[in-house]
C-alpha cells in the first residue's frame, strides 16, 4: 500500500485535476442510480396505472439521466488520462534524474536490463492503475455503496437478502488478490531478467557470432522467456478462473431473488415495478463488483511494479555532494592519496594502504597486472567510488575493521581500543585512521560533484559514443562549444584529417555506439572529447590500446604539449608512454610496490625491471616480425 500511496501522492499535486475527474466520476454514477428508480415509476406510476401522457416525460428523464451519465463519465475519463500521463511524465523525469545521479555502486549491483524494465514496463503498469485502477476502485466503492442505498429504498426486505452477498463478494476480492500478487510480482522480476538477457545478446551480438554461440544463446533466452510465460500463464489462469466466479454468484442470487421476489408480489408485499426496478439495481450491482475485482488486478500489478520502481528512487547514493561546498575554480591539480583504503560495499579490500603524491602537472604512469586496482585507484579521483572511512588495524598480514569505535573483534575475540591503539597478545598496535584523497590539499568529499568532474577528463580504453555527429560527439562535455574549438581538439587528437575526408565531415552519424567507426578512431574521438572540457586532470584508462604505433606516436606527440600543466594519469602498458612519465607507479593485488621514474626503477632491478625486460622483449619481436613481413612483401612485389 506504501507504492500505491506514493503514486496517488503524484496525482494530488494537481488537486484540481484529480478531485475534478474523480468528482465527474462520482456524479456520473450518481445520474446512472437513478435510472432504476425512473423505471420502477415507469412501471408503477406509467404503464400499470395507464397514465400514458407520463410515458415521454418519463422516457426522456430517462434518456437525459443515461446522456449526464455520459457526459460526466467523459470528463472523468479525460481527466484520468491527462492526470496519468503528467504522474507518469513527472516520475520517468525524476527516474531519469536519480538513475545520472546514482554512482557507480549502483550499477555495479543492478543489471542494465533491469533497470531499464523498471522505467518503461513497470512505469506503463502503473500508468495502467493510474487511468484505470484507482478510478475503477473508487467509482466501484461508491457505486457498490449507492447501489445498495438505492435497493434500501426500493425494497429493505430484498435489500437484507441481497445484504448476504455483500461477504461473500469481499471474500472473492481478497482471495483473487492474496492468490494473484505473489504472481505479478514474480512475472516482473522475471521480465527485468529476460529484458537483461536480451540486452546482452543485442550488444554482444558481435561476440555470440564470432563464437558461434547462437544456440547457446537462443536456449538462454528460451529459457528466461519460458520463464515469463509460465508466470503469465498463471496469472492469466488464475484470472480465468475467478473473474468467471461473479457472474456466476450473481446468477445464483439473482434466482434466489426471483423465487423471494415473486413471493413478495403475490403477497401484495412488492410493486411489480419495484421488483423491476430491483432487479434492474442488482444487475447493476455486478459491475461495481467487476470494477473492484478489475482494480484490485491492476492494483497488484502496479504493487509490484512500484516495489521495482521506486526501488532505484530509494536507493541511498553513497558519493554525495557535500552540504557546503568548497570553491574549485583555483584548481590547479595536485594529487595525495594518503593512506587509502577502497572495498566495494565494504566486502574485501579492492585498493591497500595508498599513499601517492603527485604535483600539479606530472604524469603518472600506473603499471600492474589484471585485478591490481589501476582501474578502481583511478574511479576514486572523480569520486565514483568513496574511499572507506572506517579505523582500521593490520594484524599478522590483515587488515581488520573496527566493529566499534572501542573495540575490534578478531577470530571471535574482542579486543579493547586504548587511545590510538589496540593491544594484541601483549602487541601495540597502531589504529590507522580513514584515508583520504586530496586535490590542491582538499579532500575532493569537500568540493561539490559536478565542480570536480567538470575538471577531470577521462578517456576510457572502451569508450562509448552516442548515437549523434562527430560534432556532437566531440562537444560532449562542452555542448556550447565552437565548430572551430571542437576542430581544434580533433586536429590535436589526430582525428581531424579523417573527420575531413567525410563527405558530412563533422555531421556525419557516427551510429549506436560508434559501429561506424574503427576501435583506433572512436579512441581518438574519444580523446578529443576529453581534451574539448580542457581539464586540470586527465585520466587515460589505456586509451592508446587500439591504435596503431604511428597513430600512437602522432597522439603522443599531441598530449605532451596539452598535458602541460596538467596532472595526467594514464593506465598503459607502451613502454614509450612509461619512459616519459614523471612518475612510474607499479602495481599489485592492490598495493603500491614500486614508485619512482624509469632510470630509478630500472636500478632497483625489482618488480618494475622485470616487466620492462618483458615488453621490451615483446616490442623488439613485433617489431622483427612487422619488418620481416614487409620485406616479404616488397620482395614478392619485386619479383613480379
């Protein structure tokens, strides 16, 4: 009921709306009772006391009744409608907004799928109950209740016999909706897994093909479809079976009525136009009961569908903008880790103990293997993640939290904080405060979001294009921008000449996701966009991996003059952007284990040398086989 609750909240913030159509709803139901009161006049008053000169008074009365019934029917139809479609307007927009403002936690632990299920399919469903169901509970209780009213007048002694109806009705509806919610909330969930299924296959498609996997796929999605169906079967048999059920309830009482009805009338007890009339209210007793069986449907499925939607507006972001912000525009772009600590959702440690300096303008190079933190240390300078704010002490290896702020629990035993400090088995140990990230000596929780990202340019080694023109593309993170700025970062993202040889040039589409494009181009694309925001930082996540040596060596060259003054890193493993960095920093299983330039590393011959003897080695092979393939061809070329 909380869903629900919240959902109505939408409609009443247009109160003129929303009690206008419910009220045309309510006098509409009202004109349409009094037509069996006509009717028992027409019968009694018109055509057994033979008074004819009443029958087109009367029948026009009718005909009017039936006409404002109509009319007032329309306008709560309308007025349903118009309020649905801004209820639904008004939450796609705020779901919309929460879903930007989410940080990257949030998607980690939710499927794409999912999520999209959420804003369209159960968003209809409840626009469904918005037009449909709320208005037919509502029409159906008053109509349930004047119905009845109208019986009493007519008839008390049949209205007690009908009166028996009234439980068994209410027992109908509890039980359809106790059977059939726990169904419509599992098909929903389902239908977010399917909708994740196929969302996969649709991006991944190339990756099905180049494996043959087609069959493999197309049991997966049988599979999670065959799922949905045998959920929707159920409800849609659960349905078949009750809705069915009232016809069938009224049909019984309705007889027993006649044989009571008869009685009365031969007993002089009852008019034959009041048994009319009656009867006439009892059939119309079944629509009311059909619009609160219909209702309480669309209301479980709108339950279940506001369980899912509301979901992603309740969900509580972790990176939030501090309640005063500190200005950013002085940022100049010097980097202090300063003994960080990184966990996703507070399971084992991603990053350990990172202590780093970097001053304004340097470039750092950040080396490891897979599942080193590269990646996870670089997310925390824009704060898509938060560094962990919990004490922690290293133990025997370990790094354990603090379960309180006075003691800490190790293998079941719990030992007592004494100051900054913890003992041991007669071992002080001591408690390290949360780590923190600082940018020009301010931790970056301290500057608003949208402040700091603004100046952070980031290029990812996958990097995602919209569906728009190169222009478009370019001038992402700067809409505002000139043709000639956004030319500018192309020429020096080595991008411009290829841009020139289009025949749309900068309006060319470049397609979903860039399909149109090389892995190499969108990469440069990609770099002219970051580079268009003119950041203070630069983040490169191995954003030369899919171009080729002289594309690289052209980029290269670029970035050493734009990087100026501005503090780069970049996650590579090119030995020629390693050498020229200012600071080297190497990695593992999320540790720093080596820091310095190249000749310092090169000296210490440690973890750093190793890998440098290796892709040196790696290089020099390439290098040997390019060559000796090209020899192979100008050779065969020759001889022709």
């Amino acid at each position: 009921m909380g869903h629900i609750r919240r959902l109505i909240g939408y409609s009443i913030r247009r109160k003129g709306l929303f009690f206008g159509f419910l009220s045309a709803a309510a006098i509409g139901t009202f004109f349409n009772l009094l037509t069996p009161l006509v009717m028992v006049e027409i019968v009694d008053g018109v055509l057994l006391a033979e008074q004819l000169e009443l029958l087109l008074p009367y029948a026009l009365l009718y005909i009017g009744l039936g006409i404002l019934y109509a009319i007032f029917d329309m306008i709560g139809r309308y007025g349903a409608a118009i309020s649905s479609q801004w209820v639904i307007y008004e939450l796609r927009e705020e779901l919309f907004e929460s879903l930007m403002g989410k940080d990257l936690a949030f998607y980690d632990e939710n499927e794409t799928g999912q999520l999209l299920a959420r804003v369209t399919t159960d968003v209809s469903t409840m626009k469904e109950f918005l037009f449909w169901g709320y208005r037919v509970l509502f029409i159906g209780t008053i109509q349930l209740i004047g119905t009845y009213l109208v019986m009493w007048d007519v008839s008390p002694d049949l209205t007690y016999y009908m009166f028996l109806l009234f439980p068994i009705i209410v027992i109908f509806i509890y039980s359809f909706a106790k059977k059939v919610r726990p169904v419509f909330r599992a098909a929903r969930e389902q239908y977010g897994v399917l909708s994740s299924v196929l969302a996969e296959n649709v991006v991944g498609h190339k990756v099905v093909r180049a494996f043959a996997s087609e069959e493999r796929e197309a049991k997966r999605v049988e599979k999670e479809n065959r799922g949905f169906q045998d959920l929707r079967v159920e409800a849609s048999r659960l349905q078949s079976f009750f809705q069915p059920m009232l016809p069938a309830i009224f049909g019984l009482a309705i007889g027993g009525l006649i044989y009571i009805g008869g009685v009365s009338i031969l007993d002089n007890a009852l008019t034959l136009g009041e048994f009319v009339g009656f009867v006439t209210l009892v059939g119309m007793l079944m629509l009311p009961a059909r619009f609160l069986s219909w209702g309480v449907g669309m209301y479980q499925r709108a339950a279940a569908a506001g369980d899912r939607t509301f979901y992603i507006l309740d969900s509580v972001e972790e990176v939030m903008d501090p309640e005063s912000p500190i200005d950013a525009s002085n940022f100049k772009g010097g980097v202090d880790f300063d003994n960080v600590y990184f966990s996703y959702r507070g399971q084992k440690h991603i990053l350990r103990n990172i202590s780093l300096h970097v001053k304004p303008g340097q470039v750092v190079a950040l080396l490891g293997g897979t599942g080193s933190g590269k990646t996870s240390l670089v997310n925390l300078i824009p704060r898509f993640y938060d560094v962990d704010d919990d004490y922690t002490v290293t133990y025997n290896g370990k790094t354990y939290r603090l379960d309180e702020k006075d003691s800490l629990s190790i293998d079941g035993s719990k030992h007592n904080v004494i100051e900054d400090h913890i003992e041991i088995d007669g071992e002080i140990i001591k408690i390290q405060a949360p780590g923190t990230i600082c940018i020009d000596g301010v931790d970056i929780r301290l500057y608003a979001l949208d402040d700091l990202r603004k100046r952070i340019g980031i290029v990812h080694q996958d990097p995602f294009l919209f569906s728009a023109s190169l222009k478009e593309n370019i001038a992402f993170s700067r809409p505002n921008a000139s043709i000639e700025e956004v030319m500018e970062a192309a020429k020096a993202a080595m991008i411009h000449d290829f841009v020139m040889t289009l025949e749309a040039g900068y309006d060319t589409e470049v397609g979903e996701r860039g399909v149109t494009l090389s892995g190499g181009q969108k990469q440069r694309i990609a770099i002219a966009r970051a580079l268009l925001a003119d950041p203070r930082i630069l983040i490169l996540d191995d954003s030369t991996s899919s171009v080729d040596a002289r594309t690289e060596m052209l980029i290269q060259q670029a970035l050493e003059n734009l990087m100026e003054e501005r503090t780069t890193f970049i996650i590579t493993h090119r030995l020629s952007t390693v050498r020229n960095a200012d600071l080297i920093v190497m990695m593992e299983r999320g540790e720093i284990v080596e820091m310095g330039t190249h000749e310092e590393l090169l000296a210490r011959e440690g973890l750093y040398y190793s890998i440098h003897q290796t892709l040196t080695e790696i290089e020099s092979t390439a290098r040997i086989t390019s060559d000796s393939i090209s020899a192979s061809i100008q050779g065969g070329s020759g001889s022709e």
